[in-house]
C-alpha cells in the first residue's frame, strides 16, 4: 500500500517528527521492533537545504524499510521551500511536512514554526510554493541539477539516494501537508484550519496546544475534534498529536475525536513498544538500546556517543536501578563500554 492510500484509512498511527531525536538511527531502531504506519524525519531548515548545507542532508538519511516516510522542513521563506520541496522529492520521500508548530525561540523568532500561525498569508504562500515544487517535480517541468545547487550538494544527493536504495522515482506524487499547533497565545482553531484547509493540502496533524502552552499542561483534544469538524467537507485529512502514549490509545482517539490518524512523539523514546502496547522487559530494553548504538555507530561513524547518551537515560527508565544505572550511561563512549553494563541492566 503506498502512502497516498494509506491515507485513506481511518487509524493510521505514526511516528512524529522530533528534532535531535528521530534521526536515522532512531527511526531504524523503531522500524525494527515496531513499524509504525508512516514515519517523519526531524524538521530541517527550508533555506539551509536550499542553499546547499550538505550536513542537513545528513538529517534526511533514511532506509526503505521505514516507508512511507515523509520529510519534515522549517523555514519562512518561500522559494526556499520550492527548492527544498524538490529536493524532498528527488529523495524519494512520501511526504513533504512543513512545520506549523514548532514553539522553539530559536525557530520562531526567525519568523519560523509556530509563528507563521500569525502570519496567515506567508503561511499560505510557503504552501503554495511548496506544492508547486512537487508539482513542478512529479510533473517534470524542473530537475535538480536546474535548482541552483552546486555540485557538492547534487553529490550529497546522490549519496542519500544511494543509501536509501532510490532506484526510480516514486510513482504518485508526494504528499503535502502542515504539522502545526491551536494558535499563538489561544486557540483559534475554526479560523487558522479553515485558512489551511482552503490551500488544498492533504494532511494538517494538529497537536492540541498553543504555541504559548510549548509543552505544558496536557494537549486539547477537544480542539482537535473541532477541526475535525471543520474539515468534514473537505478532501484534507485532520490528524491528532499530542499526549498520546500508544498504539491502543492513539486508535482510541481516532474513534473518539474523529481523526484519521495520530501521530506519536514522546512516548516512543526509549520505548519503541509504544507502536505495540508491549510492556519491555529490562532484557528487552537492553537489546534495543544495543541495538541503537550499533545502528548509530554504522549510520554515524564520526559522530560521538553524546546525542546517544539522552535515549539511553529513557531506555532505563522505568528499571529500579534506573538512578544509579544514570551515572554510568551519560559517561558511555562507545558500543564496548555500553556492554560492560549489560548485567546491571539486565538483573536489576
Ligand atoms: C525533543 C522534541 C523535538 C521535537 N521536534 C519536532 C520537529 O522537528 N518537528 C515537529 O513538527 N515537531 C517536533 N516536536 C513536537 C512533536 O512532534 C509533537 O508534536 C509533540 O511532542 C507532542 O506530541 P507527543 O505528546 O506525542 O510527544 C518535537 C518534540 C520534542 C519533545
């Protein structure tokens, strides 16, 4: 089933996007013990892929067994987002998201995530122009070695398209769609989802807070449900984020709020049973962190444990040694090191 009618379905549970989380790794780890329906990158700057920052494309590194997976961009600026669109295309990704949502100081006071709630019309012609890039690309009218960017950047491209396997180019046009939040300071769902919804997009995922709220308090699902409403005669499916702790409970909230879908983020760290409602055993947490840092050191052999350290912290979570387990896991440098502690993990 491809993800075009995948969407159609009515419970499709997914992974969120999560900056400095849901990295290659991360995402092949999840794929492994639970596939959940439709997988998202971590968000990457519209202008920094436009402009040919070759590190980002590191952020876009997927394998094909995490299909469908959509890529998730931030930015402001419009043409930016016409070319990165296409690059998400040339990629071979299912999806192109644009970030709505993010509450971050550093991404809204460049004018970025959440704050475009606040800015309807640019909102409007970000989609535009990103629509017209997977347009413009699925239909042939552009390629992308005509985009502007310079030959480090198209071997960079090369390069992810060889590790993601990209043999031909996707047969259906990629998907569009906006993850975003209720409103700036409070909810103001009837008129922002409209506003979305009369751009034409196939997917809007709303997580149920403002952007004032950042994390706090507990997600509004009954906004969500009104946006549900909202959308009923239209073609875009209305997703629901926020709160949701797993599979069981997201297919919950699909019948209750009237969502088609829901997307979960933090619950699947250090936890990827969350896709199955399993409850891990200490054994089985050990072998996923394993594995995690296995797949980190073959994905990234320049990278340093550190970004690790934070997913090995919540793998032990829940153990009843997890406290003094903590003090050896953030001095972790390596896969060795990490199975010296295999005993106390496993025997706690
Ligand atoms: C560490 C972290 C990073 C995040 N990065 C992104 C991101 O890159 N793009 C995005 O749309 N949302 C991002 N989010 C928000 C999540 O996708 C999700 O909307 C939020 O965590 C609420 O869902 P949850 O309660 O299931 O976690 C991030 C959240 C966290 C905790």
């Amino acid at each position: 089933m491809n993800f075009r009618q995948l969407l159609q379905q009515n419970e499709v549970v997914g992974l969120a996007p999560m900056d400095g989380v849901t990295d290659e790794a991360f995402r092949l780890v999840q794929t492994q013990i639970e596939k959940p329906d439709v997988i998202f990158t971590e968000f990457v700057s519209a202008e920094g892929l436009s402009r040919g920052g070759v590190k980002l494309y590191d952020t876009l590194l997927y394998s094909p067994q995490e299909r469908p997976i959509v890529g998730q961009l931030f930015g402001k600026d419009p043409e930016s987002f016409y070319k990165s669109a296409i690059v998400l295309c040339e990629l071979g990704f299912d999806g192109v998201d644009i970030n709505m949502g993010c509450p971050a100081k550093t991404v809204t006071q460049h004018g970025s995530g959440a704050a475009l709630i606040g800015k309807p019309e640019l909102a409007a012609e970000i989609i535009k122009a990103a629509k017209k890039g997977i347009d413009d690309w699925f239909n042939k009218k552009v390629s992308i070695d005509k985009i502007g960017l310079n030959n480090k950047t198209l071997e960079v491209i090369k390069r992810n398209k060889k590790y993601s396997n990209l043999k031909q180019d996707c047969s259906y046009k990629p998907t569009i769609s906006v993850k975003t939040r209720l409103g700036i300071d409070k909810s103001i769902v009837e008129q922002w989802i409209t506003h979305l919804l009369n751009q034409g997009i196939d997917i809007i995922t709303l997580h149920g807070r403002t952007l004032k709220q950042g994390y706090a308090g507990t997600a509004g699902w009954e906004e969500i449900e009104k946006a549900v409403q909202i959308a009923k005669n239209y073609d875009t499916k209305i997703w629901g984020n926020g709160d949701v702790k797993t599979k069981t409970i997201a297919k919950e909230y699909c019948h209750k709020y009237g969502v088609t879908g829901v997307l979960i983020g933090r619950s699947a760290m250090g936890n990827p049973w969350a896709f199955n409602d399993h409850i891990a055993s200490p054994k089985e947490k050990f072998s996923a962190m394993l594995l995690h840092a296995q797949i980190f050191k073959e994905v990234f052999p320049h990278r340093s444990f550190d970004s690790l350290r934070k997913h090995f912290i919540l793998y032990s979570y829940g153990l009843s040694n997890a406290k003094q387990l903590r003090a050896s896991l953030v001095r972790l440098n390596s896969v060795e090191e990490l199975l010296t502690l295999e005993g106390e993990f496993v025997n706690c």
